[in-house]
C-alpha cells in the first residue's frame, strides 16, 4: 500500500515538472511558426524626407536614406531602393530598380504580387502605405497633409517625357524645377484616375521644401527592397478610391 502510494505521489510530481515544460515547448513553437509565417517588410514610405525639398542625392542618396530607415527599423537585410524615375542620358525608370516582387508593408500586408500587378491594381492606400516604423501618412484630410510621394515618374512607373523637368534635375535641386508625385490616399480633387493615382498624379510647384510642403507632401518617397525575386500565393488588397469630401 506504501508502495502504491509512493509510485502515485512520483507520478504527480513527474506530472507537474513535464507538464508545464510541455506548455513552454508547445507555446515557444507556435511563437516561432507565427513569426516564420510573417512577411518580412518589403516595401515603405518614408517617415521622414531629406529635409532639402527635391535634393534627395541623386538617385544613389535616395536609396541610401531608404537604407538607413529600413536598417534602423530592422530591415536593413534587404537592398532597399527609392521608387524614383530619372531623365535624360543614362535615366531610368522607377519600375525598373525595385526588384520583381511580392511586396508587403511593415504589417505584412501585401502590397502587390509583382511589378504588372504594382502599376494596375495594387494595395497602395492611406491604410496600407506605411512607414518603415509602422505608422501611418497623413493624407489630404489630415493636418498636415503630406500624401504627395515623390516619383517622377507616368503610371506605368516610367520616366516622362514630356518637356520640362519632373524630376527636380534627376532629384538634385532644392530650388528651380519640379518633379511628378503620387498620393499615397487614393485622394485628389477630382474623381480622376489621375487624381487619385499612386504614383503619377501632378507636379510639384517647385523643388524647394517649402514648395514641397505648399503643393502637399514633405518631401518623402516610396521605398521597395529590390532584393525581391518573384513568387507570392496570396493576393493583394485592392487600393480603396475616395471622392473629394
């Protein structure tokens, strides 16, 4: 009877140390299988611009400030580039240099399955166009609105070429000029296409940061990791278009 009594009393302590270790196990690879399932961050917009208006450094400044943000935010792995067309000899286009997709904002989100789908229907909105620290962009309803993105680029994510400048000298003016940007809100002044276009809305009334600011944007720009090569299951969330309220 003593002995029975003993085996019950090794059993129930055996029981409690497994148990609770058991737990620990199960919930430690449930953690780990949620952050394995997680997208990484492949696209942002910048939480801050360079502070000089159009004069971002050249395209090689501008993917650097994406650099810096992203490293700062934990994502520096990636090899991040602006989302920025320029002109004339040796100019690129924007759709170019951002690698081949999926794309997924700072909530892993995704934003587009590849570049076709970036310049058609993406889910680029108010609500999904991030920070690299996760938060939001003030659109046209806000104060200050800031939803003006610098691009210097047409819809389909190409250089212009039109006469005139539309990309702040190749995003190397701070003054003269003027460069072509996107709403990250879907928002303009008319139920337009254009209007609420992403990526190629209007022109800035100038280079300068203060010309920046009085069209409606600070100066900041759209950042993808161009390491990215293809080959997503899911499918991106269409951007919401609002009317003028």
């Amino acid at each position: 009877m003593k002995r029975a009594s003993l085996a019950v009393a090794v059993s129930i302590a055996l029981l409690s140390v497994a148990l609770p270790a058991a737990a620990a196990e199960s919930k430690g690879k449930a953690k780990a299988k949620a952050e394995g399932d997680a997208q990484d961050m492949t696209f942002f917009v910048t939480s801050v611009g360079s502070g000089k208006g159009g004069d971002l450094g050249g395209l090689a400044g501008a993917d650097k400030h994406c650099q810096d943000l992203a490293a700062a935010a934990g994502a520096g792995k990636h090899t991040w580039h602006a989302y920025l067309s320029t002109t004339g000899p040796g100019g690129v286009n924007a759709r170019d240099r951002i690698g081949k997709g999926p794309w997924y904002n700072a909530e892993g989100r995704m934003i587009a399955r590849d570049v076709n789908e970036l310049h058609t229907v993406n889910g680029i909105n108010r609500m999904t166009a991030l920070t690299e620290k996760k938060t939001k962009v003030n659109g046209r309803a806000e104060n200050p609105n800031t939803h003006d993105i610098l691009t210097g680029s047409k819809p389909d994510g190409t250089a212009s070429t039109e006469s005139g400048d539309t990309t702040c000298n190749n995003w190397t003016s701070s003054d003269k000029g003027s460069a072509l940007m996107g709403h990250h809100d879907r928002w303009g002044l008319q139920y337009t296409d254009q209007a609420m276009s992403w990526n190629s809305s209007h022109g800035s009334k100038g280079c300068s940061q203060q010309a920046l600011v009085s069209t409606g944007g600070a100066g900041l720009t759209y950042c993808f990791a161009a390491d990215t090569h293809g080959s997503a299951m899911a499918t991106a969330p269409k951007g919401k278009k609002k009317t003028k309220g």
